[in-house]
C-alpha cells in the first residue's frame, strides 16, 4: 500500500526519483525501490514525515489542493502536512483508503492514432521515473502512428532515458508478411539493442492480418489496443494503472513470449574481435541511423554487428542471416 500511495503522489503532481532523492538526501534507487514495493521505511523512520513535508508543499505550491480533498485535510499546508503522514503510514482497510485506491486506480480512454502516442507519452513518462523495471512490448498493427516526427524524437529520448535509469525492454516483433520487415525494425532499432538492455524476440509464424493487437506494460501500467487490418482511425488505445488488468495484460504478454523465437543475442564482449577467429567471415564497416558498426558475414551461418568493438549482436539461425544478409545487400553493398 506504501508504494501505491507514494506512487500516486509523484505522479500527481509531477515529481521525479531525482528531485525526491535530493530533497530526502537519499540515493534514486532507494525511491525506486519504495515505489515498486521492494523496500519500505521503517515506522518509526524521519521517512514519512519529510516525504508527507515535501509534499504538502509542493501541492500548495501547484495549487492541486483539490485532487486530494476528498480524503485528506487541505485547509492548510500544516494540516495536509499531518493528513499525508497519517495516510502513508496507515495501511488499515478504512474509508480514506479506500477513496484514494478508487481514485488510483483508473483506466483512461484513449482514441485513434493521434490518442495512442499520448497514451504512448503517459505510459513512458511515468517509466521514466521508474528503476531497474522491463517495459514488456509487442505491437503488429499499423506504425504510422509513429511517423510524426516531434513524436518520434521525443518517443526515441525516453526510451533512452528509460534505459540509462536502468530499465529493460523485452520487445517481440511480428511477422506481418515477410522478414525484410522485420529485418528494418531491427536497423531502426539498432542504437537501442547496442545498449545491451533489450531483449528481442520474434513470432515466426505470419499472422492472419486482420486483427491486430498492440501492449505496453511495466510493473504499474498497460496500455492494449485492438484493430483491423490497417485502420487504426479512431481505433480505443485503453491505458490503465488498475492491477489486476496489468496483470492480465502482462500474461497475454508471455503467451506471445511463449511462441517466440530469441531475434537476436546481444552481448558486451570488449574481447570478442581478439578471440573469435573471423577470418572466415566477409567485413565492411557501415554507418546506420549516425551509428557506424562493423559487419561480420559467414556465408549463410551467422551475421555479426559490431559497435566500438564491444557491443555485439549476433545470429545463426539461418532465415534471420538470410534476411539480413538480403537488406544488407539491398541497402550497402551488394558483394554476394
């Protein structure tokens, strides 16, 4: 209850791990840690008091009095000040709890391609604040939503943040029709699988095409959404932070995992170019998306990229090398 309460505050009124931490003098990941349920403070801690201070007041200085007035004193900043600390550390099954956890948890509607990147926006601004959490992703429907590009780039810098904060990503990728596809989502892609924190997968059998499905969810958000064919206009994108629905949504997750294959195995090896014998394997040096990155080609056996002579990512299963070895020559070089 602890962690769903502190969660609840932050995101209400905006505040980050960082500017918390700083303001109890304590370290990110010990906010992380609170808010994912791992850890609470001890009862008889300076915690709650110095949390429920930083909050009350921030909410006075935002003048959000109201979103809290249902279940909390708001006359004064004081008064609010003793509300929350009372309220964090009370974990009874009482009215204002159950208020609040009526408040928490919600489910927002959100409506056709324009709609699925702000859901997108809500969800991974809400990650961003998390730590050592797995964003679980798996989407075949139509990507046009992501072509804009104020929201491609602002999509591609959370991401980036998320992973820096320590998060990972497990991602599957569907096979729509063939796999020249799949083959460019990993090159668009590839500045994200070099950091080493994600996990791709791939369906390799070719759905039907018509129903398509999309998922987002992490330890305390999902977003799901539904579509025929190619028509997303209008199409509902739900977003919920209800737990049971992340649950089930994350378990609809694993049955996909469950019928995938691994896309790629990723590595940091400073000492894989010195100790693996690649004299047999065809080399160039391409640059991808500003990235350059070393090629590495055995025949139809494997398919090497190398960033810096650390990052390396790799496969041996025979369509997949196939595949990339088919954009490759598409796309740089053309040597086969």
């Amino acid at each position: 209850m602890f962690s769903e309460k502190l969660n609840y505050l932050m995101i209400v009124t905006s505040t980050t791990n960082t500017e918390l931490a700083n303001a109890l003098s304590i370290n990110q990941s010990v906010i992380s840690r609170f808010k994912l349920g791992k850890r609470e403070p001890a009862k008889d801690s300076d915690y709650f008091i110095n949390i429920a201070k930083f909050f009350s007041h921030k909410i006075f200085k935002l003048n959000i009095q109201y979103k809290f007035s249902a279940f909390m004193n708001t006359s004064n900043e004081n008064k609010l000040t003793n509300s929350i600390y009372e309220w964090l550390k009370n974990n009874e099954n009482n009215n204002n709890n159950n208020i609040f956890l009526n408040s928490l948890y919600n489910t927002t509607y959100f409506y056709g391609n324009k709609g699925k990147q702000e859901a997108v926006i809500l969800f991974l601004e809400n990650l961003e604040n998390n730590f050592n959490d797995t964003l679980y992703l798996y989407s075949d429907e139509n990507m046009n939503w992501m072509l804009d590009e104020p929201f491609s780039k602002r999509w591609s810098s959370l991401l980036i943040s998320i992973l820096k904060n320590g998060n990972k990503i497990k991602i599957i990728h569907s096979l729509s029709r063939d796999y020249s596809e799949l083959i460019n989502a990993v090159f668009k892609w590839l500045p994200l699988y070099l950091t080493g924190n994600i996990e791709p997968y791939y369906i390799p059998k070719l759905r039907d095409g018509i129903t398509k499905r999309s998922i987002f969810v992490c330890s305390n958000q999902a977003i799901s959404s539904n579509s025929v064919e190619n028509n997303t206009d209008n199409m509902l994108n739900l977003y919920t932070t209800e737990p049971q629905v992340i649950f089930a949504v994350k378990e609809e997750f694993n049955n996909y995992l469950n019928i995938s294959k691994p896309l790629l195995s990723i590595q940091y090896n400073p000492l894989f170019e010195r100790k693996t014998d690649l004299s047999n394997y065809i080399t160039d040096t391409i640059t991808v998306n500003n990235i350059t990155v070393k090629i590495y080609i055995k025949e139809y056996s494997e398919f090497i990229i190398i960033k810096d002579s650390t990052s390396v990512l790799s496969t041996t299963e025979p369509s997949l090398v196939k595949a990339f070895i088919e954009y490759y020559k598409c796309n740089f070089n053309n040597r086969f």
